[in-house]
C-alpha cells in the first residue's frame, strides 16, 4: 500500500468515525427532549370521587311526590338520589320491602354511586328495617327515619277491625299495630347508624282520631313509638306526621345526619344514648 492509499484510508475512518458521533448526539438530545417533555406534562388526574347515593321511601298511602322536596334538597347536596315509588297499600310489608328496596339499590347502583343511605317517612321505615333484617348491604351508609312506627302506632290499634280502615290502608295497615301480631314486635334493634326524627304536632284531623291515646306525638306516630334500640340519634321538632318530609328544620337534620352521623347539636339531655351504631359511625 502506497502512502497516499494509507492516508485515504485513514480519512474514510476518520470520516465514519465523525458520522458515527454525530449520530449518537444527535440520539441523545432526542432522547433528552423526550425526557424533558414528559416531566413537563401535568400528572393524570386521579378518577373522580364517587357520589354517595340516597334511597327515598314514603309512607303508607303516600307517593314519591311527597318526598320530592326532600329529594330537590338532597340533588342540591351532590347527592344520587332514588326516589321510589310503591303501591304501599296493596300488599304485605315484607312483600312491599323485597320489591320496593331492590328498585332503590339497583338504581344507586347503576350510577356507580357509593355509599348508599336510605331516607323514610313513615311505614318507609318499617320497610327499611324488614329488608336490612334478612339481606346484607355491604354499601350501606345512614338511615333517617321521619316520624317511623318502630314500635307500631297506638292509632293503628283502634280501627284495625274496621272495614273502612282496611279498605284503605290495605294489608300493610294491619301490620302496624303495637301488639305481638304486629310487624315491629319481629324486627329486634338496629345494627346500622340510624336517626330517628319525631314529630310533636297534630293536625285537626289527626287530633281527632287520636284523641284519647295518652302521650306526646305527631297524630299517627307517638314519640315513644318513634324509637327503636340501637339507633344513633334521636330529636323531637315541632312538625306533625304528614308533612315532617317538607318541614325545613327536618331537612336540614337530614342533611346533618348523613354528612355527621349524627343530628345538629342540642342539649344532652335531650340526645338518645349512643349505641352500637353510633359507635360504629364514629369509628
């Protein structure tokens, strides 16, 4: 090999050698900005926090439309709400809480809404107990009960043998009474957080078929019969038996409850002593 073939070949190396390098830096900035722009980006977004969802059940010979109130508050609160409807005197309570609850469940849980609380007025609160009795809902949150006869209804006792009561109430009328026949004797203490909102207002009506039954009340329910072992929380309010699911004061102790698992604040003396349930809200 001549000095000249020696010299042109030490340029062809030299010269791939450079292209070489400049490859590899040209790599490592693309590599470099790559980096830079992916610590740029913003972080993803952790998933939206689930709405927590809130079965409504009425009382007996009421609709959905008397909770509706109540429901507009609640939508207004981020709340899913479940507003059901059920034929309340066309059959048996434990019929009427495996047709009407699933409905409310199956609603929550089609909009993914998690935990579930239940709101009731009324019998809507013997078919809440009746249901929770034999299934598990492992979503449960809070209940609140409205003027709820969770120890039947002195009331009820009276005309249960009359045509026309039964005519009109149905079935499920002739369940709520106080004695061993009825409903509330088979149904024990609660094991969830439970409130428990009484009335203590009667209405013309109501004074007169009530007259006579001894004790403070809203008419239908006494405030006695309003309670039930367990339950977390308990408050009178000046509202009688039809219209405590629109009374504002009721509203907003609703909404307390299922932010706090407990009422507003009041005097002790007033509170019902804490159970297991509230216990176990607090923890």
């Amino acid at each position: 090999m001549t000095g000249r073939d020696s010299r042109g070949t030490r340029t062809a190396h030299a010269l791939r050698r450079s292209r070489a390098a400049v490859v590899a830096l040209a790599c490592a900035s693309a590599l470099a900005a790559t980096a830079a722009g992916a610590s740029a980006l913003p972080a993803p977004a952790p998933p939206p926090a689930r709405k927590a969802c809130v079965i409504l059940l009425h009382g007996l010979g009421r609709t959905y439309l008397s909770m509706e109130t109540l429901a507009a508050a609640l939508r207004a609160d981020g709340y899913v709400v479940a507003n059901v409807d059920y034929p309340s005197r066309d059959a048996r309570i434990e019929r009427l809480a495996d047709e009407a609850v699933p409905r409310g469940l199956d609603d929550c849980r089609q909009a993914q809404a998690a935990p579930i609380h239940v709101v009731t007025h009324s019998m809507g609160g013997i078919l809440t107990r009746q249901y929770l009795k034999d299934h598990d809902v492992p979503e449960l949150g809070r209940v609140v009960m409205l003027g709820p006869p969770n120890q039947g209804s002195a009331v009820a006792d009276r005309p249960m043998d009359q045509a026309a009561y039964r005519r009109f109430n149905g079935p499920a009328g002739q369940q709520l009474g106080t004695g061993p026949d009825g409903i509330a004797a088979s149904l024990g203490p609660v094991d969830f957080p439970l409130g428990v909102l009484a009335g203590r207002e009667v209405t013309l009506v109501d004074e007169f078929v009530s007259e006579g039954i001894p004790g403070e009340g809203d008419g239908k329910v006494l405030v006695a019969e309003a309670r039930v072992d367990g339950m977390s929380d308990f408050r009178v309010l000046d509202a009688n038996h039809t219209f405590i699911v629109s009374d504002p004061v009721a509203i907003a102790e609703v909404r307390h409850f299922l932010r706090e698992g407990r009422f507003s604040p009041i005097a002790p003396d007033d509170a019902a002593p804490p159970g297991p349930a509230a216990q176990a809200a607090e923890r």
